[in-house]
C-alpha cells in the first residue's frame, strides 16, 4: 500500500510546481506536473480502497472500473486522468506541441477539482 496522505500531499505540490511552470510559459512541463498531481490523486483514492497498480495505464484502467463506473465518481474525472496521460506523453516525448495557455490553464483547474474530492 501506497501513503495516501503523501500522495495527496504530492499532488499538491506538483499543482504548485505547474502553476508556476504555465506562468513562465513552460507549458510542456506544467502538464507534465499536472498530470502527475491527477496520477498521484488517483492513486491515493484506489489506495483508500486497498488497490494498488504497478503501471499508469493499470492505475488508470483501475480508476475507470473502481469509481466512474460503479458510479462513485463521475466519468469526467477518469477522462481527466485519460488526457493528462495523452497531454503529458506529448509534453515529455514531442519535440514540438502546440498547447495553448488556456488548455494547460483548464487542465490545472479541472486538476484542483479533483484534489478537493480526494
């Protein structure tokens, strides 16, 4: 098991680090915090269940099947998670992405929605 209070504790800070990170201009790197921060968010809700998962793709499958699906959560927080996934493999691995401030803007607000639930 995972220490749900340092994860939430995590996302957190990683928020802190991609507001910051949008307000220098780095958008690549602020989703990368961002999606981070949803990651450890969804890791720590699973970990009040008692699940676990090795991979971000097994956390995410995991969150679709333990909350929106049994109707725990609303879907928009798993496609949160989905898209950050999808935003932070362009941010960490293109050479190039074509982010805008308001997308990276958005995904930190929608990001802060899903910490108050956790």
């Amino acid at each position: 098991m995972k220490d749900r209070t340092g994860l939430i504790n995590k996302a957190q800070k990683f928020l802190q680090s991609a507001q910051l990170l949008l307000d220098s201009g780095d958008l690549d790197s602020s989703v990368s915090r961002a999606y981070y921060a949803i990651f450890f968010i969804a890791e720590a809700l699973l970990d009040a269940k008692g699940l676990s998962f090795s991979s971000h793709k097994a956390v995410i499958s995991g969150f679709g099947q333990h909350f929106p699906k049994t109707g725990e959560l609303p879907s928009n927080f798993h496609r949160l998670l989905i898209n950050g996934f999808e935003k932070r493999q362009m941010g960490d691995y293109l050479s190039e992405t074509s982010f805008s401030v308001d997308e990276v803007s958005e995904l930190l607000e929608e990001s802060k929605k899903f910490l108050i639930i956790a």
